[in-house]
C-alpha cells in the first residue's frame, strides 16, 4: 500500500507488524496532530497512546508503509467532509464514531483486514511425533520438504518455540520431560505439570475434566475430533481418559497414509460444521527411534509426512476451507542429535517450530513456549 492515496474520514486504524516494536516518531504537536501536520509533517507515527488529528475542514493524506506500521482499514467518510464517498461500508465492529472534528487512531480489528486477523471457523492441529526442529530446518533449506516449505511460504511462516523447563523434571519451569505424553499433554491443554498431571511417559494419568481443547470446543459447540496414529497408554489413551467422551470421533491405531485417510473423511464429513480436529503421526519418532535421527530412513519418513501433508492441505481446498480454517503443524518434542531417543535435556529435544496457516499470524508474538499454544489458539477463537 506504499504510496497509496487515502481519504480521512471518522477513523483509519494502524497496526504494528512486528510485536513489540519500539515507538517510532512524530512530527505533530505533542498527541495532537494538526491538519497542515497530518498532511505533510510525518510518515512515521508512534500510535501506543493514541492521538487525534483535527478533520474538522476535511483533508486527504498520502500515507505510506514502512516497517512498524500498516493502514489496515478506513471507515465510512461523511459526504461533507470530502468529495470521494466511502470506500465501503461502516464495519460493524467500529464504536460509535467520534465527533466530526478527529480522528482516532487506534489499533483495532475491523472488518477489511487479512485474513489472518479474522476469528477461524475451524482449528486443525497436526503432529509430527518427535522432530528435530534443526533436522527439519536442515530438510526444508536442501528442498526435500516441497510441501511443507510451500505451505510457509504462502501462509503466516514458520514460528520458533521451545519446551520451557531448564532440566525436564517436575519443579523446573513447566516441568515435565521430552516424550509423547507429556508434550501432547502440554499442547492440548496449555498447561505444565502438575497441571495437566503428565511429567513422563512412564507414569500416565488422565488430565483433569474440562481441561483439554476438545473439551473446549465441545462446550462451544464444535464437532471435535482425534485421528492418532500413536497407540499407547502414555498418549493417548491414559490422558484422554476424560476428554474422549466429549469427542464425536476417536479413531486411533495405525500408520501415515491411514492417519490422512481418516483425517480427510472427517473433514469432508463435517465441512459444513464448525469443528476442531487433532491429527498425530507417530512417524518420524518411531522410524528414528530404530534406525537413528541421522539415518536415511528418519529423512524417508519426514518426506513421507510432507507428501501426506499435501494431502490434507488439499482436501481443505477441495471445500474451500483453506482460508477460514487454522491449522498448525507442531512437533510434541524433538530428538536427540544422531542418537536413538530423546531421553537429553537440551535444544535438540526441546526446540520445536510450528507452521501455521495464513489465519493463524496472530500465534506470531504469542506462542514463545509449548504451553503456550492452547491459550493463544483459544483467544483467536
């Protein structure tokens, strides 16, 4: 939008697009910008206080983009204040507009931005069981993962976070070790441990009632659902224990091509419903477990994830879902460099990425931990 010629009416929003950026400057006088000012004193504004800008003549103003901010959004102009009429209807979502004589400039969501910014219809969280999140970087940087690196590129890009306890046991940070159940555990419900009551895959127990994002969404009337293709006490049988009754699918025991065949029949099932949707491969954590994190076979099954990746992805765009629905591929855990586990507690096996679609950029500034997801995914909702 650099360059971009704007008529000022009741309200222009602007929006920081980087989190946590520093203030920028200003030309005006003190918050109050004059119209002479606002048409030709500044092209950067610091907005973290909110200022006014006197339209009471009515005025248009060349604003272009730089790095901190955006124009996102323009409100109805008052025919009296300019001879162009407005670019499109009041969004609903504006208060009551102030009085004639300012504008407000205030960082809200409106109707008109990306679509990143709007609230999803759907949520679907894919799991790729324990992967190295360098071993994935190092994949994706030789081209071995096309689809996935697609996907990052087309959508909201790939988010850096970690596993938040300096040595994995109960007491340190949010206390619980590197393996499946806990870190699933952790996903689902935003909790650590003892909150969601699994610190080791040795020791399993069923995370307390009305906890878990199944049960989340079931209470807010979404069709829920978990495809897993890991098969076990620690996950997700034992955990779970109290959120599968609130499920209106559990389908749990097999192996890749199985997992995106079911993933797929309940999308298409339930396309015209509002759903939440988990699906868990257990590869590549089984594959590396056996043949080793550097060997050829723990490369063979990433690449066989991202093809089935592909798979959901266009099932989604086969019914015209892709846009509205959020979906985040994330690891449980990662995987101890050219080793046969992930027993280490170190960068290789907490480090974890996710990749969200184009309306999940708003993760972006609010994931930084593992626990983090279930609460920042809930207050998109």
């Amino acid at each position: 939008m650099k360059g971009k010629l704007l008529t000022l009416g009741f309200v222009v929003l602007l929006v920081p697009l980087l989190a946590g950026c520093g203030p920028v400057s200003i030309t005006g006088s003190g918050n109050v910008v004059t119209q002479e000012e606002a048409i030709t004193g500044f092209d950067k504004v610091d907005i973290s206080q909110g200022f006014t800008v006197d339209i009471s003549q009515g005025f248009t103003v060349d604003i272009s983009q730089d790095d901190a901010f955006s124009v996102v959004a323009l409100a109805m102009v008052p025919p009296s204040a300019s001879s162009h009429g407005p670019s499109e209807p009041l969004p609903q979502s504006v208060p009551p507009a102030p009085a004639a004589t300012s504008i407000n400039y205030l960082p809200l969501v409106v109707k008109g931005w990306p679509p990143e910014y709007a609230k999803p219809r759907n949520v679907i969280i894919v799991i790729w069981d324990g992967t190295q999140r360098a071993h994935l970087l190092e994949m994706l940087d030789n081209g071995a993962l096309p689809n996935l690196a697609l996907f990052i590129s087309q959508n909201a890009g790939l988010l850096l976070a970690y596993i938040d306890s300096e040595t994995c046991e109960p007491g340190s940070g949010d206390g619980y070790r590197t393996q499946t159940g806990p870190g699933n555990s952790a996903i689902a419900t935003g909790l650590g441990y003892p909150g969601m009551a699994n610190w080791t895959n040795k020791d399993p127990h069923p995370i307390p009632n009305g906890l878990t994002l199944w049960e989340w969404f079931e209470g807010r009337g979404y069709i829920t659902g978990i495809v897993c293709s890991k098969d076990a006490d620690f996950w997700p049988h034992v955990p779970l224990t109290n959120a599968k009754p609130d499920m209106d699918s559990w389908e749990v025991g097999w192996l890749y091509t199985w997992v995106t065949d079911e993933g797929i029949e309940f999308i298409h099932r339930y396309r015209h419903w509002e759903f939440f949707l988990w699906v868990h491969y257990q590869e590549p954590d089984n594959v590396c477990h056996y043949y080793g994190e550097n060997s050829p076979e723990c490369d063979d099954a990433l690449v066989r994830l991202d093809n089935e990746f592909s798979r959901l992805l266009s099932e989604l765009g086969d019914h015209g879902l892709e846009e509205e629905t959020l979906l985040v591929l994330t690891t449980d855990h990662g995987f101890t460099e050219g080793g046969g586990g992930h027993k280490t507690c170190d960068a290789d096996t907490k480090d974890l990425f996710l990749a969200p679609s184009r309306i999940g950029a708003r993760l972006f500034g609010c994931v930084e931990t593992q626990t983090d997801i279930a609460p920042c995914i809930k207050g998109m909702m």
